[in-house]
C-alpha cells in the first residue's frame, strides 16, 4: 500500500486569481444595487445628517467645540446659538466637514465662572445638535502644576491604596493551608466584580462613542483579544517554566495588569471630572476609589503567599496595578475621548477575566488533595461582597 506524501502549498499567479475573482463580482454586484436601486427608490425624503460634539474647551472669553461628521455625508455648519442666543463664530479647517473628519469651531463668547451653558449648532438643513455645559470652568492646560496635579490625583487612586493593600504580606504568610485557599477564592470574586464594573463602564462610554465606531464591537474586540492574548502568553511560559513557583508569580502580575487597566479607567472618570469643572463629583470618586482599592493590593499578593518573592517584585506589581490610575487622570484631564476609555476598559475586562480564569485553574490544583468547595464558594462570594458593600459606602 503505497502512501501519499503531502504536497508542499504555493501561491501560483492562478491562485491569486481564483481568490480575486468573487471578490470583483461582490464589487459589481454592490456598483449594480447603488446604480439601480434594486427597484427601490434610495433618495432619503430628507437629509440624514449627524454631528458628534466630542468635546468642549473654555479658556477666557473663548469657548471651543471639537466636533466630527458621523453621518452619512459631508455636511456644513450654518449657525451657533449660546443660551438662545445667535453668535458669530469660526470654523477651522472649514465649515464644512467631510464624513468623519473632525473639525474645530471657536466662538468668542464672554463666559463667566460657575454659569451653565446650552450650545446648539445648525446644519445648513437647519438639523440642530446641542451640548450642555454645567459648570463654565477654564479647561485645565498641560502646566507643570496641572500636570503634577493629575499626577497626585493617581498615586492617591492607585498606587498609594494598592501598596498599603501589599503591605499585608507578611502577616498572611503566617496564615494556613486552607486560609490561603480561601484568599485566592476571595481574590477571583474581588476580580470577577471587578471585570463586571469594567464592563458597566465600557457600555457607558461607548453610549457616547459616534455610532459608525461602533463602541459595542470596539467592547468585543479589546476584550476577547485581551483574554486570548494573555492566554497565550500564559500557556507559552507554562511550556518554559514548570516550577509552581514562578506560575504564581505570573499569576500575581497578570492580576495586577487587569487590576491596572480598570484602575486607568478610574483614572480616566477623575480626570474628566475635574476637566468640566465638576470638582465635587472629582473629589468624591477620589475619595471614594482610595477606599475601594486596597482590596486590589490584596488580590495581587494572594497566589504567591506562600513564597518568597523579592520586594523588587512585590515594588513592581505594586506600580503595574497603580500607576495607570496617573495615565488615566492625564488622558481625562487634558483630552478626554469616550473612544480611548471604551478601548482601554475593554482591554481591562479581557485582562481580568483572563486572570480569574488563571487563578481558577490554580486553585483546582490547590485543592487535588483536599477537596474544599464550600471554602472556594465562601471566599469567591466574600470577594465579591466585599466590594458591593464598598459600593454602598462610596457610590
């Protein structure tokens, strides 16, 4: 019985052509529909037009809108009222605006502090898009006193909470078998609400994303990539290093990447807090996310309890869980973009689940011996209480 050898692939000239070959008939068949119309009448009864005001600038006596056409085609702004008030004002580059490009209008308009503000531009067709501004408040400007400001604002957010959160390393140490286990149950609820909040959060800002950028989608494709990207990367150090040791070590930094990203989420909320002068509501999630996240440093430590890493490391999960709270004050505070918080908090949920995915298959290894359901259940439903009440305290 004679056996047939696999034939090595190539990519032929022929190949090439078989493959482009539908492709041209789709585009035909697509030229032939917008031709036509398919027997349909495609004109619109009236112009489909859709303005996104992305983001408002106030410096003294001028007030910029930075705006992009989402709509279907270009469209040109032909008015602008203040408080019911037509004023002047000008557009750079042009007032009118191809499909998705952007554009900002200036409008010289003497604001005063505190006051509230109703903006509403008009279209040439007179459709009408309009912003709120709450609180007039002179938009904070990459200064080195703003800068180190924002700066603060996340090392009280992030990295301060999360390091007194590590600092509880020695004295679990001392803690049993079992205790750990219910540590890291703990520490996989803690996450698991945490990556639920994520998501809530992305969906938020992706309401307010321009519909042809589809935050949903944009949602999907930041956290399925996130999870299998560092699922790969898991699997491949797993193939490398097969000491148990350095697995729980990996662990503990993927936990404190996923911490990291929801914490640059934070970040985002505060900065674009303070950015339309709502500094109450800045101040309370400061407050508020300070309290909630030595939890965090907690669920960093929890799988190398019972090892020795170095303070290096422990230094190092410390800042990659805390420092992104400072990037996302900075993006927040001087350019806030629904765009980038849906992109980054998508990235997180992908990380955090990925995470408690690893920290599940740890613990089943943990509990081979001795079988303790009712310590993992107990511990992943404290986990998850403990930031709901925390939530009830600061929300």
């Amino acid at each position: 019985m004679t056996q047939q050898t696999a034939q090595p692939s190539r990519f032929t000239f022929r190949t090439l052509l078989l493959l482009l070959i539908p492709i041209i008939l789709l585009a035909g068949v697509i030229a032939l529909f917008l031709s036509t119309g398919g027997g349909l009448d495609l004109r619109s009864a009236a112009p489909v037009e859709d303005l996104s005001i992305e983001r408002y600038i106030l410096k003294r006596g001028l007030i910029e809108l930075h705006v992009r056409n989402t709509g279907p085609e270009e469209l040109t702004i032909a008015q602008l009222t203040v408080n019911e008030g037509i004023m002047p004002f000008t557009v750079t580059p042009d007032a009118t605006i191809p499909r998705l490009e952007r554009a900002v209008i200036h409008i010289n308009y003497p604001w005063s502090y505190g006051e509230a503000y109703g903006i509403t531009v008009f279209t040439t067709n007179a459709i009408a898009f309009g912003v709120d501004i709450p609180v007039a408040f002179e938009t904070p400007q990459p200064t080195r006193s703003t800068f180190w400001g924002f700066t603060l604002i996340g090392l009280y957010v992030g990295v301060i909470p999360i390091f007194l959160g590590i600092f509880w390393f020695p004295a679990l140490r001392t803690l049993g078998r079992r205790t750990m286990t219910f540590l890291m149950a703990a520490t996989a609820g803690l996450l698991i609400f945490l990556g639920l909040d994520t998501i809530a959060e992305a969906l938020e800002f992706a309401a307010e994303v321009p519909g042809p950028f589809q935050g949903i989608g944009l949602i999907g494709i930041g956290a399925v990539a996130t999870f299998l990207l560092l699922d790969a990367i898991s699997k491949q150090q797993t193939s490398i290093a097969g000491n148990e040791s350095d697995r729980r070590l990996a662990v503990a930094f993927m936990i404190a990447v996923g911490i990291g990203f929801h914490n640059l989420g934070e970040g985002l909320a505060i900065g674009a807090a303070y950015n339309v002068g709502e500094i109450a509501l800045g101040t309370f999630l400061v407050v508020g996310f300070i309290i909630q996240n030595i939890t965090e440093g907690l669920g960093i430590i929890a799988p190398v309890l019972r090892d020795r890493p170095t303070l290096g490391r422990l230094a190092l999960m410390g800042l990659v869980g805390g420092a992104p709270a400072i990037l996302g004050a900075w993006i927040g505070g001087y350019s806030p973009s629904p765009f980038l918080a849906v992109l980054f908090l998508a990235i997180g949920t992908g990380a955090i689940f990925e995470v408690v995915y690893e920290i599940a298959k740890l613990i089943q290894k943990d509990t081979q011996r001795e079988a303790m359901p009712m310590t993992v259940f107990s511990g992943v439903v404290t986990g998850m209480l403990l930031l709901w009440v925390t939530g009830l305290l600061i929300k």
